[in-house]
C-alpha cells in the first residue's frame, strides 16, 4: 500500500472541509479524484504531501505514518511528487536547471549524475531540445511537462497531479495528459485531481468523487461515469457531462 488514509478530518476555521475519509491507493494505482469546486480535493492533496496538517485521523505513506515534525516530514515529502495547476517553475533557472536543482540541493546527488537524469526525463516529457531555454519561452504545455519531470527528478514513489490541465489552453491540454498516461503506464502510483473525464476513463484504475465533505462514490471509472449509484454522484457528473 502507497497511501493509507484513515478518517481524515480538515477544517478551515469553522467550516469542515472533510471529515471520515477513508482511502487506500495501492502500489501502481492511478486514483482519479473528481468533485465540486470547494469539495476539498486540493485541500486532501496537500494533506498528502504535508503541506497542509490533519485536524484529526492519519496518513501512511509507504508504511510510514505522516507526522509534522522537521525530519520525517522532509523525508516523506521527497517520496512524494507533486505537480499544481500554476507551473511553480524557477523563473530565472533554466528547463534543465530546474529540473536538476531539488537533486542536487535537496537530496545531495552529485551535479552531473543529477544533470544526466535531468536530461534523460526531459527526453521522456518530449523536451530534449529544451534543456537550455527559460520558462518564461515556454508553452504553458511545456512548462507543464517540465514541472512533472522536476517532480520525476526526485524519484518519488508517489505522484500528486492538482488539475494539471486547468490552467492551459485547450490545444495544450492532450501533450500534458499524454505524459500522465505514459507515466501510468510505467507503473507510477498517481492520484489526479482532474475534470478531464476521458482521462479518467481511459487512465484511471479507480475513480473517488469527493463532495460534500467527504467521499461519496467511488469503483472503476466505468462504474462510477456510467452507472452513478447516488444522486449527489448523478447530480455531479450531468452537470460536468454537459459543459
Ligand atoms: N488556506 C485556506 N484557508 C481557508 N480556507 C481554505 C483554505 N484552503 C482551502 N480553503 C477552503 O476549503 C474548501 C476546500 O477547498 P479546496 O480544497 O481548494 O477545494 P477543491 O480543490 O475541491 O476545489 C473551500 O471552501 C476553500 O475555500
Ligand atoms: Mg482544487
């Protein structure tokens, strides 16, 4: 088991976010989150990765339970990737500056071994030729595919995608979902915040829509897409089904 998720609770203030989820994301499984806007899907994601703290319940990455102190903390986070809708990238470092850095600074790999491998994951998003320009020359779809391989760099075991896609122009959006399913392919184990329904029946092995505060559905994309057992899931996915 990657992630083991046991009534997670978050709050903000007064208002429950989420309370009682439960989820498990097992070794090579691409979990597909779907859900309202203000559901909570960004806020689980950033649980995961620690950026944001439990109000209560626990989270095992890989067997190790989630805590806030320094040390593990770091530690846990190297093991996990994450890629946001915004691009995040280092604006004065080039492609392959930004792709090497965390390797070298973070986890004290020696700069040409780390250089190699910014090269050799550069090549798998399709930007080889890229290494050398600024981001600011970049598509936002290329910007994109140099955040996931920033994010591959630290060899996670896990990768975290914050709709990924929402923010590029819509010609963009298939070179970005491309490298995802390629990624799935490989055997990463993936959770993905993604309004991109095709991509989740395509790529996902398990699809959770999360609202109203916690999860309300979840099976195969096929039963969840197709067959929505719950109003609440039907009511979601005509509304997303129409755009
Ligand atoms: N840092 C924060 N401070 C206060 N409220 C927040 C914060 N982050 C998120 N929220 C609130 O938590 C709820 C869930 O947000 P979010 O996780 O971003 O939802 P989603 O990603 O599903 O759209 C929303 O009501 C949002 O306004
Ligand atoms: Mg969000």
């Amino acid at each position: 088991m990657v992630v083991r998720i046991r009534g997670a609770a978050k709050a903000f203030g007064p208002v429950t976010v989420f309370e009682g989820i439960d989820l498990d994301v097992h070794q090579s499984e691409v979990v597909v989150l779907i859900g309202p806007s203000g559901a909570g899907k960004s806020t689980l994601l950033r649980c995961v990765n620690g950026l944001e703290r439990l109000d209560a319940g626990t989270i095992d990455i890989s067997g190790e339970r989630l805590s806030y102190q320094q040390g593990p903390l770091n530690r846990i986070r190297r093991n996990v990737g994450m890629v946001f809708q915004s691009f995040n990238l280092f604006p004065h470092m080039s492609v392959l500056g930004n792709v090497m850095c965390a390797p070298v600074k973070v986890a004290g790999r020696p700069r040409d071994e780390a250089r190699q491998e910014a090269r050799q994951l550069l090549d798998k998003v399709g930007l080889a030729d890229k290494c050398d320009s600024f981001p600011s020359s970049l598509s936002g779809g290329q910007r994109q595919r140099v955040a996931i391989a920033r994010a591959l760099a630290m060899r996670p075991q896990l990768m975290l995608f914050d709709e990924p896609t929402s923010a590029l122009d819509p010609e963009l959006v298939g070179e970005v979902l491309e490298v995802m399913r390629a990624l799935a392919t490989e055997g990463m184990t993936m959770i993905v915040v993604t309004h991109e329904m095709q991509f989740a029946r395509k790529v996902a092995d398990r699809v959770v829509l999360v609202a109203d505060g916690g999860i309300v559905e979840q099976g195969s994309p096929q039963a969840v897409l197709d067959e929505p057992a719950t109003p609440r899931a039907r009511a979601f996915l005509n509304a997303v089904l129409e755009r």
